[in-house]
C-alpha cells in the first residue's frame, strides 16, 4: 500500500538499496562521534582540567549539553522534515556534524567544546532523521528488519568509534583524532547525498473539516507511546551515563600504559554485542512480535547493569559491557517500530522528532547524574543508579501492556 501525503509510494523507491546506504553512512557517523569518547577525559586535562573531580564534571557537562539543545531542536527539525523532506534532513544533521566535530581539534579550554557540543545538539541529530527517513520508505513487513539494521549500524559505528578513536589519540594525538573523525562524517553525508532516494511530496493542506487523524498531541500521550518514549529514555540515559566515567574507571582499575585504547575497547564491545543483536531480534520481532522481544530485554538491561558495579579489573568490565549490549540491543529496534506503527505516514517526521527530543532529555541528565554520582560519592554507584532507572523504564511497558494495550497492532499509513 502506497503511503500517506509526504513521500512517495513505498514500491516506487528502492528501499533496500536506500537502507544499505543509510546503514553505511549512519555507520560512519557514530564511529565518527564516538571516536573522541575514550580521550575526552584526557583532553580535558591538557586544555585545563587538571584533577579527576573537574574531568569527571566536564566530561559529563560536554556529552550532556549538546542532548539538551537536541532536545529542544529535534521537534523542530522533525516537523521541518515532514514538510520538507527526510533526506534533507540527514543531509542537514551529517554536513553539520562534520563541522562540529573537526572544529573540536582546536579547542583550547573546555569551554570550547562545550559551546561546540551546544552548535552540535542544534544542528546535528542524525539517528533521528535516518530512522525517520527509512521508516517512511520501507513496506511495514519489513520495518522491524530495517530498523534493526539501522540501530545495528547505531551499535556497530559506537563499538568500532572508540577502539578506532583510542588507538589514534595513542598513536596520533587527540587534535588529530578529531579531525578524522569529521572527515569520516562528511564522506557519510556524501553517501547519503548521491546514494539515497526519496521522492517527497509535500503534505496538501488539509480541507476545513476534514479529519486528518489523530493529532500529534493525541498520538504521544497514548499509554503504548508513552511507555516506547520511557524505555527509550532510560536506554539512552543509561548509556550516556557510562560514556564519560568509563575511561576514568577503566583508569582506576588497569595497570596499562594504553588507557585511551582499553577504555575504547570497553565502550566498544558494547556497541558490537549490541549490532549483531539488535538485527537478529529485530528479525525475530518482525515474526512473533515485538512486546515478546522488548520486555525480556529491557529487564535484564536493567538487571547486567548492577555487577558492573563491582567489576575488579577492566577485563571483567569488558565482559558484563558485551552481555548489555546483547540485552541493549533486543530494547530499541522493538521500541522504535512500535513507534513508528502507532504513527501515521504523514506524522511520522514529527512523531520522532519529539521521541528523539525526549531521548535527547535522557542524554543530558544522564551525564550530568552519572558524572555527579561519580565525582561526589562515587563511581561504581553511578551503575547502580542506571539498573534502577532502566528497572523502571521495563516496568512501564509491561504496565502498558497489562493495561491492554497491543504493542503489536497496526496503525494507519
């Protein structure tokens, strides 16, 4: 069936060849942003952070900014793409992400990255934008499929991007290291601009006193929704709490001379664990459905977080972090095609800009807490705290469920 106003019929696009093209650029992109993840701490020290407390702070407050202008801007941009177009939007967020990023080799106090982390939240956003666009150009059969290849793609450039990223600034340098990472974004933009198609159609006004459907409104307070937005954000809250405490912790427990390249190492098996799961799940959740995927997943997320915290060297470290991202990577591909089914063709561009934006909210206060409960009581506490909160995000879909909500029904295209 043809979509609604706003993109072409499905089956006059090739949707695959727009979903490999997605997946390799997305791929570049993470690995992109992620590459700078094992040093950031690190190079806060040489442009003035001297002690662990201002690190842990900095680091948290850099990772936490650009989620909290990405929570405000993604509505915004989301909208813009169902009048304007998806591919545009990729376009935008990649193109920008590149300039952000290659300009954070010339930072020279921490308060240079933080204002390019601010410029990066509102301008950037590239996980939104490609999951909106390949949810508007793939047939529904398939949708839980694509989705997981794209947050495989999520999970395989966040794996790769610290190792990649550790090594070089050992190698290297940390202002080099930046630099490619942002060429390694902008050839991603590349991909997208001369490989991906998307004949968008802008949505016709609507005649007075016509229904045009569930309003926006409507469709995100719906208790399915809302319980999707609740483990999405304990998810992203969870993992972006790790992100930069891990190299200070992997510090504290190793002996090695590398810390740069066995805090990449540990970031990154997450992300590997996690791609090859989420697109064996997402399959498997295109088959019998994905409340059966999403729920056992999303608790023994909550529950592998907790013998982190007691982790004695950074081999053990690396272990628990791979059996998260298996559990991680069952949550967000089952979560986003439940979104993307309850939402309209037409709505869709706007429906994830705010469930990014609320996402987004996760990225922020999960730094800032992470980095607080490290920097003020202590580091290995800050695990904990993730478990409860993704414990809670679990308990919200199976109430939803029990309510008698379907995760698996079908809205309108």
């Amino acid at each position: 069936m043809a979509e609604a106003r706003g993109t072409a019929p499905i089956h006059d696009i090739n949707w695959r060849r727009n979903l490999y093209a997605l997946w390799i650029a997305q791929l570049m992109t993470i690995m992109g942003f992620s590459m700078r993840t094992p040093f950031l701490p690190f190079f806060l020290e040489d442009i003035g952070a001297s002690d662990f407390s201002s690190q842990a702070l900095w680091a948290g407050a850099i990772n936490a900014g650009g989620a909290l202008i990405m929570a405000i801007s993604a509505p915004i941009w989301g909208i813009v793409a169902d009048r304007r177009g998806r591919k545009l939007m990729v376009l935008r967020a990649m193109f920008m992400a590149s300039f952000t990023v290659s300009l954070m080799s010339l930072a020279q106090s921490p308060w240079h990255l933080l204002g390019l982390r601010f410029l990066e939240g509102g301008f950037t956003g590239t996980v939104a934008a490609s999951t909106t666009l390949v949810a508007s150009t793939t047939p529904r059969h398939r949708r839980g499929f694509a989705l997981g290849m794209m947050q495989t793609a999520v999970f395989s450039g966040a794996s790769a991007g610290p190792l990649i990223g550790g090594i070089l600034a050992d190698q290297l340098g940390y202002r080099p290291t930046f630099v490619v990472a942002g060429l390694l974004i902008f050839a991603s933009a590349f991909i997208v601009l001369t490989q991906v198609q998307e004949h968008f159609v802008p949505p016709q006004p609507a005649a007075e006193g016509k229904d045009t459907g569930p309003s926006t409104r409507f469709l995100l307070f719906g208790a399915a929704m809302m319980a999707m937005i609740g483990v999405m954000f304990a998810l992203r809250a969870g993992n972006s709490a790790i992100q930069p405490i891990m190299p200070l912790y992997v510090e504290d427990l190793a002996a090695s001379s590398s810390i740069a390249t066995l805090a990449g190492l540990t970031l990154g098996i997450a992300g590997l664990t996690s791609a090859l799961s989420a697109i064996t799940l997402g399959r498997l959740a295109d088959r019998i459905g994905h409340r059966r995927i999403l729920i056992p997943a999303a608790f023994l997320t909550a529950a592998l977080y907790l013998p982190m915290a007691i982790a004695q060297s950074p081999w053990q470290l690396i272990a628990l972090s791979g059996l998260v991202g298996i559990a991680a990577g069952g949550v967000a591909p089952s979560a986003n095609a439940v979104i993307s089914n309850l939402t309209p063709a037409a709505k869709r561009g706007a429906i994830f800009g705010f469930t990014s934006s609320v996402t987004a909210l996760g990225g922020f206060i999960g730094p800032l807490g992470g980095a607080a409960i490290a920097a003020a009581v202590d580091i290995r506490l800050t695990f904990v705290a993730i478990s409860v909160l993704m414990f809670l995000g679990a308990v919200g879909v199976l109430l939803a469920i029990r309510s008698g909500v379907d995760l698996d029904a079908e809205g309108e295209e």
